[in-house]
C-alpha cells in the first residue's frame, strides 16, 4: 500500500474557488446560527477554512461513496463546531440547505452536535477529546484490511487537555498509522480565556513529536498553504501525522476575530447585517484579486 | 434442565476464550482488543493463534473504547476484553457516545464482574456496571450464568446489531442447562418444571443464577414450589416471563452480584409495579455499604447469596404473606 500522492501545484483558479467557498461557507455559518440563535460562531468560523479544502480537494468522501468501505473518514472531534460541517456538507449534496434552517429546532436531525442522523457525518460527538481515538481505530481498520483510507480529525485546542487524547496519540504512534491524518484548530482561545491560561498544554509541537507524530504548522486560514501540506501526507511514513493549524477564532469577520465573547455568542440583528457586508466585500475583493490573501 | 446434582463445568471466562478461537478462525473479521488484560481474560491462546486478529491497547481504556467504536464503523466485529470494573467505569463516557449513542456494534466484555475479584477490593469490583449501563440506550445487557449461557450468547454477539455488553466472572459454574435448551437473547430461561402456581419465584442474573437454583431443591424438600429464572438478559428486559413468573407465585426474590441499587432487582420492581403485579419482594444483591473483601463464594455468603441463606429469605417472606 502506497499513500504518497504525487503532488503537482494547484491552480490559481482552484485557489480562487476554494476562497469563494469559505466565504460562502462563512455565510452559511452566520446564517444558520442567526437563524436558530445558538451555536458555535467563533470555532467554526476558525475551522471552517480546513474544512473546505479537506473537502473540496483532499478528501475522497461524497454522498455517492458514503456508504462504501473503501473511501476517507472524517471525526469532527471538536463537535462543538457543527455549524462549519453542515455548512460544508450542505455544499457537498449530502443534504439540501434548506435543512439547515432547522439546526437545533424541535426534533430535528440537525442538532448543536454532529451526529449519524445527518448523512456525511461519520461519528457522534461533542463530549470532547472522543475523535482521535476514532480515527485510531477507523486507520487501524484500514490498515489491517489494506486499505488506503485515510482518516482526518479535526480537534480543538481547548481539547487537548483532554487526557483520552494523549491515550489516543501513544496508541496512533505505536501502530504506525500514517493514514491518520490529526489536525488542531489552534486559536488559542477556549469558553474560559487563552488556552494557555486556562491549562498551558504548550509546547504543543515538542508533545506530539515525543508521542510519535510527524508534526507539520500551517496557517489554517490560509486555502493555499493548507492545500500545498495537506496534499502531500503522510508526511512521514510510519508515522501518524500532526498538524498544528494556526487559526484565529472568528477569522473573517473583524469585529469577531479573536474575541473570546464570540466562542458562542449569537449575533444581533445588526451585527449579522455588518458581518453579511464584510463577506460581501470579501467577495468583491475576490474578484479584483488571484485570491491570495 | 439440568438436574439437581449439578456438574461442574468451566469458567464462563476460559468458555468465552474457548468460543472466541472457535469464531476468529472462520471469521477474519473478528478482533479483540485488550487493555493489557489478555492473561486475565484467558486470550493468550487466542493471540498466539490469531496474532492479526488481537490488538493490544494498553493500560488505557477510554482510548480502547474509543478505537473499537471506530474500528466497529468500519466493520470490524470488535470483542473489547478488559475487567468489568474498569471498562464500565474508567470509559463510561466512551461507551456512552462513542458506542451507544453513535450506534457502532461493539461488544463489550466485562471480565472477571461482579466480586470475582472480592478480596482485591472495591477499585476491582463492578457492582456499578448494570445501573451505569441500564441508564445508557441503545446498548444491550447480559450476565451468563454458565457455560452454556456463555457460548450461546458469544456466538449471537458476533453478528449481533447493536452495541452489547456482556459480562462474567472466573469461577468454575456449575451446568444448569442441556444441550437441546433453546437460548435467545432478550429469553429468560425457566430451569424450573412448568406449573400453574408457585410458591416462590427466584429472578436471576449471571453467576447467582446457580445459588437460586439450588435453592428450589432445598424448598422442594419442605413443600415449598418454586420457579427459578435465568434472566441472562437484562436488556432488553423479558417483560412477558417476568410477569408470568411473578404472576403465579406468592412472593418474589431478585438474586445478583450487583448493588442492589439499578440492577436487577430494581428493574423486576419497577416493571412488576407499573404493570400491577403486586408481591412482596426481596432484592438480594450487594447492599449499598461499603463492600466486605474476600472471595466471591465468602462475599456471597456474607450477603446471603447463598443457597441456604435464600431459602430462609423465602421462608421469611412466605410467613411473613401468610401471617
């Protein structure tokens, strides 16, 4: 079994595709959280970026193969940030986007936390510090069938002090599973404070490295870096890979960024009307521009 | 049924074992996860003979939980081999989500249960396990109560589809079942002759389910009829022989090597009350103190889980209906 894929660079119109969609996801996000008055704003506007190009150019997972056995996974461990996985999986035609209007309503699938009542969503979370260990066993189950999946989680910082993960990091590394591909939405700020306030978990890279990760930094809002390293896994053969993308809570829309009141703040109805005019404006930006930031 | 004088057979534990090399070799898609526990959960035989079909996971069972949830969604049969008291405690809130709650059909093997491990304390004992889980949906419940039991509920886990737990102890049972006796999960088993009244029904689960036997030889000897149950399933919970059972007997006893708080007894109580069967009723289990030490069989004897000590709380309880 092979994972390396061979890498070639992504054009500039994909770059600018895949810009368009976090805009348009960040919309998406704001509206279905306007929309039921609750949610995680800040952490799914800050993940929201790895998301898309995990789903819109690294990983093989449709509603046409979900059901098959042969395809990649993905635990959206910090589940807290439901709102980024459906805006995304809505995109993808797991299910229509009118749904999302009934996020956290009466009975409905679409609830504060993933789960498998929603097409695409691969595991039930929310309590924190559950996905890695998931993924674990979803890579040693390719593994052992050799199979080339590969297993994406996406956890928070706050998570980490979670101990499950640090059981879940000796267990990836002593099996060797460079399919398992763990990445951190590292925005440093937890429903408390600064991560580093609340449980100095730092030096985060030392950490992994000494568990056994091959350990990669990326700017997690940025489409173009996150497509260039997350193209090329593993980064390491034989060893589970790590990425520490650094992210800012809230990214896109200024008045949220890096605000801890915005860990699930909902906006008002003129703070939506600002954020809707900022994306607007992205959006124009976008166009006068290759997309880069 | 078998008969009064009954014969020793194995441990529940060497007959899961046993049973488990019997299924992984005609099934590759059998694991078993350990959380450094395969000596105690007699799987050594097993490793040396299926080395691709073990994983060890260490002394970590929250993570052990979590990776047979995701190697179970990805169609692995996934056995998890780890002692009951640390499996159903230490990674509750993995079997919770991760298992139960995310629908993944794992099966949760609780070894060594109950007091099996009575003199090495309460950190070894799960008398918690039936209470924790019963309040936990969609993960069903079973306790064997000898061999028999053991390889027939072994062998509806492989393929079964939901998550399961199924728990046991290491001591050599005595059999109470032939070998023509039908077994389905979700049946209790009456090892009792059929009749239209009883004195006495005797309601239990996994290892105490021989004691409760034996005492209807002793009951019988002095004219008291009895209809004894193996409810090897306590979820989902045999309402209609529970009700049958109470139905036609005078009083009821719940025996279990659990808390005497959310196991058995207090789900024969609920489900007796709600549906207006009315009997006096005695919950013979582990009482809520804290818990003598020493082996099961002194444990047992200690709380009256005993054949001797159960007939007399039969006795009680029909002078005490008759008076």
């Amino acid at each position: 079994m092979t994972l390396t894929k061979i890498s070639h660079p992504i054009s500039l119109e994909k770059i600018r595709l895949l810009v368009s969609k976090s805009i348009q996801y960040r919309r998406a996000i704001l509206k279905l959280i306007y929309t039921a008055k609750a949610g995680h704003t800040g952490g799914s506007l800050s993940c929201v970026d790895i998301l898309n190009v995990l789903y819109n150019h690294v990983m093989d997972i449709t509603p046409q193969n979900f059901n098959q056995v042969n395809r990649d996974r993905y635990v959206h461990s910090k589940g807290h940030s439901v709102e980024a996985l459906y805006a995304v999986l809505a995109d993808k035609g797991f299910f229509s986007t009118e749904l999302l209007d009934n996020v956290e309503k009466y009975c409905s699938d679409f609830i504060g936390h993933p789960t498998r009542s929603v097409l695409g969503i691969e595991q039930n979370t929310g309590a924190l510090g559950h996905g890695l260990s998931v993924a674990v066993g979803m890579a040693l189950a390719a593994k052992k069938d050799g199979r080339s999946d590969r297993i994406f989680t996406i956890m928070g910082d706050g998570e980490l002090t979670e101990g499950s993960i640090w059981e879940a990091s000796a267990s990836a590394a002593h099996y060797r599973l460079d399919n398992l591909i763990a990445i951190i939405d590292h925005n440093t700020l937890q429903i408390t404070g600064r991560t580093e306030h609340v449980m100095n978990m730092e030096p985060l890279e030392a950490k992994f490295t000494a568990f056994g990760f091959a350990v990669r930094h990326v700017d997690g809002n940025n489409v173009e870096e996150l497509v260039n390293l997350l193209e090329n896994v593993p980064f390491e053969p034989g060893k589970p890979n790590l990425v520490l993308a650094h992210t800012i809570k809230g990214k896109g829309i200024s008045y949220m960024e890096d605000q801890i009141q915005w860990h699930h703040r909902v906006p008002t109805d003129s703070e939506y009307a600002a954020a809707m005019l900022e994306l607007d404006a992205a959006e124009k930006h976008l166009e006068k521009t290759d997309g880069r930031f | 049924m078998g008969g009064f004088n009954l014969q020793i057979g194995k441990t529940n534990l060497d007959t899961f074992a046993q049973t488990l090399m019997e299924l992984a070799a005609i099934d590759r898609d059998i694991l078993v996860l350990t959380s450094d526990s395969r000596g105690s959960g007699r799987v050594t035989p097993f490793a040396e003979k299926f080395p691709e079909q073990i994983v060890e996971m260490g002394i970590a069972e929250q993570n052990l939980v979590g990776v047979a949830a995701g190697l179970a969604s990805a169609g692995k049969k996934v056995f998890v081999v780890s002692p009951a008291c640390f499996l159903t405690a230490r990674a509750l809130e993995q079997i919770k989500n991760d298992v139960a709650y995310s629908d993944h059909p794992v099966k949760l093997i609780g070894i060594s249960a109950g007091v099996s491990y009575g003199s090495l304390g309460t950190t070894h004992h799960s008398l918690h396990d039936f209470a924790a889980l019963q309040a936990i949906n969609n993960i069903d419940i079973l306790a064997p109560a000898d061999n028999f039991e053991t390889i027939r509920a072994i062998r509806a886990a492989v393929n079964y589809p939901r998550p399961i737990y199924i728990r046991f102890g290491k001591k050599a049972m005595p059999n109470l079942h032939t070998p023509d006796t039908h077994f389905e999960i979700g049946k209790a088993i009456q090892l009792t002759p059929e009749r239209e009244k009883y004195d006495v029904a005797l309601i239990a689960t996994g290892e105490t389910v021989a004691p409760a036997f034996m005492v209807s030889q002793i009951l019988t000897e002095q004219g008291v009829s009895s209809c004894v149950l193996s409810l090897h399933t306590l979820r989902p919970f045999d309402e209609n022989a529970v009700e049958r059972a109470a139905a036609r007997s005078e009083v009821v006893i719940t025996v279990e090597e659990h808390s005497v708080n959310g196991g058995l007894g207090s789900r024969v109580a609920s489900f007796l009350m709600q549906a207006g069967v009315f009997r006096p009723l005695r919950i013979v289990g582990i009482p809520d103190e804290h818990t003598i030490t020493g082996s099961q069989g002194e444990i047992f004897n200690h709380y009256g889980i005993s054949a001797q000590a159960l007939a007399q709380t039969a006795l009680h309880l029909l002078e005490k209906e008759a008076a």
